[in-house]
C-alpha cells in the first residue's frame, strides 16, 4: 500500500544579530549556528536600523516601558539582518535562541551559552527571531523590501 508523502513548505524568518552581539564579534558564531543545523540564508546585511524602522519592527511593543530603551539599544549600532530558508525555521531558530532572557535560557542556545544580564534585564539578549508566519512576512518586508 502506498503512504501519503506530506510535503512541508519551505518558510523563511527574519533573523538580527542585535548591537550587543555585533559588538562582542558574535555575529559569525550565530550565523555559524543557523548554517550548521542546516538553514540556507537567503539574505544577509549589516547595517545600523533608523528610528522608523525600529518604530515598526517593535510596534507590537508599542507603550510598554521597555519600549524607548528597546528602540534607542536596537539603534546603538550595526545590527546583522539576515533571512534564513528552511522547513519549520521559525520554530527552529526561535529553538536555536533559546528563552527571551538570557539569564534563564538553555544552555546549548545561542541566549543560553552567549548571553548574560548586563544590568538591563532582558534587553540585550543578542538575537530576534520573528515568532509567526504572519510576524516573519511582516518583518522580511520591512528589513529586506525587495525580497
Ligand atoms: N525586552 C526588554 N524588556 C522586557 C521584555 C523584552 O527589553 O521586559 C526586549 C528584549 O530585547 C526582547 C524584545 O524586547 O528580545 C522583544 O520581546 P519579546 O517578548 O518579543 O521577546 P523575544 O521574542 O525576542 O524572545
């Protein structure tokens, strides 16, 4: 009897390095996880985010007092903006981060092995992975328009 082969969509996620991890040199190592658990990155940029566009990026977030420090870190400096390629890579790279706090996060993840609290809670956590299809259509719009 033949078996039903369920295909699964290829999905991409928007992934940044954010200015804490550039500024520790840890951009490699993080571009180094995606492409070993075996990713394609499809878009790659260094840049440092306007205001508007971190206004955007962040509207969800929009009122709550982590807000303003969130957007003035977010723009402190060069951030790496990369798109990566894969089935289930939203889930999968959320996994590869680890908890939004790095403190608290595994071990074995990108928060839990490189990051700390700085004496700012949970806002330098070194990386932002879009958390839906719909957030990571959303946020490969904004940051790589011509996608
Ligand atoms: N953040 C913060 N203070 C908080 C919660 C979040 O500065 O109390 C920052 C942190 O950098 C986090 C980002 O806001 O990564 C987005 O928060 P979210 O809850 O969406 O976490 P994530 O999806 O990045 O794990």
């Amino acid at each position: 009897m033949s078996q039903a082969v369920v295909s699964e969509p290829l999905e991409r996620t928007l992934v940044l390095v954010k200015p804490d991890g550039v500024r520790r040199g840890l951009a490699g190592e993080v571009i180094g996880r995606i492409e070993a658990k075996g990713y394609r990155l499809v878009a790659l940029d260094l840049r440092t985010p306007d205001a508007a566009l971190l206004a955007e990026h962040y509207a969800e977030h929009e009122g709550k007092p982590f807000y303003a420090p969130l957007v003035e870190f977010m723009g402190s400096g060069p951030v790496v903006a990369l798109v990566a390629e894969g089935q289930r890579v939203i889930e999968g790279f959320r996994s590869l981060a680890g908890a939004t706090d790095p403190t608290a996060a595994a071990p074995g993840t990108i928060r839990g092995d490189l990051g700390r609290d700085w004496g700012l809670a949970v806002q330098q956590n070194l990386v932002h992975g879009s958390d839906s299809p719909v957030s990571a259509a959303r946020e490969i719009g904004l940051w790589f328009p011509a996608l």
